[in-house]
C-alpha cells in the first residue's frame, strides 16, 4: 500500500514520430556530398535516429492506456561545417562549423497531451572543427553523428527534468 502512495508511476514509452527536414539553403551544396553518389544526409540521419531510439512504434499499438507515452524527434535543421575561399576581388575566408538542431516531444498516446517539449541545437566545438580543417577535407557525414548523439542525449536529460523521471 505504500508502495501506491510514495511509488512512482511507470509509463511505457513508445516511438512515434521521426522526421528529418529536407536542406533549402545555399549552404548545402557546399557542405554535404552529391546526392546521386551518396545517400543523402537527411536519409543517414533518419536511420541514425531509428537505431537510437530501438523502442517499439506506437503506430502499431493495438490499445493505449494512460501510462503510454510517444516519443517524436524532429531534425529541422542541420549543416556541416566548410571552409572555401569567396571571390569578391578578395579572397575571403568562408567557414562555418557543424551544427544539428532536434525538436522532440513526449505525448501521451491516450488523449495526445504533450507533457514535455524539449529544443536542442548542438555546434561542433571551434577548436574540434579547426583540428578537423587541417587536412581540408570536404564535408565528411560522420561529423554530424557525434552532433546527433550529444543532442539526443540533452533532449533525454531535459525530458527526463521537466517529467521528473530519474
């Protein structure tokens, strides 16, 4: 009996939602590899997020109960870092370094109540990415993965703060 009053209460936490916005910018055709000879980022970085997040789907939830809750990931926004020369009579050094924004929320499946709603950007530190310019190489998608696990993680830690789950 005090184990219902002081215990806390377990939920069972499903995956729901994982999306990765396509890249607009201008940045990209400079930042990430050509398309037609490798898989796109926004592809690398959607099965990256699946193999993070091994939970079960709730699309596949034959009945929900109030202890259920979803998971949804977002990928807005993300760059590689680049380093090239601009020609405006000058040459001008353009740099920027990786950065990888995540949006998740945590819902319950029953009546999709939001319980917590987490935004997370994570830069790639200017000395890693200067360390990394020394062999000026061009964008290499495996920068973007230490980015990926390091947001993942801080959005876990202030999902897990604001529903008070330790």
């Amino acid at each position: 009996m005090l184990n219902k009053l002081f215990g806390k209460k377990t939920y069972k936490l499903y995956l729901g939602n994982i999306h990765v916005v396509e890249r607009k910018d201008l940045k990209r055709f400079f930042d990430q590899p050509l398309p037609l000879l490798f898989e796109s980022n926004e592809s690398l970085l959607y099965r990256r997020l699946e193999e993070l997040f091994e939970l079960p789907s709730a699309q596949n939830l034959k009945e929900v109960s109030r202890d259920d809750l979803a998971i949804d990931i977002i990928i807005p926004s993300y760059q590689g870092g680049s380093f090239m020369f601009g020609l405006v009579g000058v040459p001008v050094p353009l740099f920027w370094r990786p950065k990888l924004q995540i949006l998740s929320q945590i819902y319950r499946l029953q009546d999709s109540k939001v319980l917590s709603k987490v935004k997370v950007t994570t830069k790639q530190p200017w000395r890693q990415f200067f360390k990394n310019l020394i062999p000026f190489q061009q964008f290499d998608s495996d920068e973007l993965e230490p980015l990926l696990l390091m947001s993942c993680a801080k959005a876990l830690e202030q999902h897990s703060k604001k529903l008070d789950i330790h």
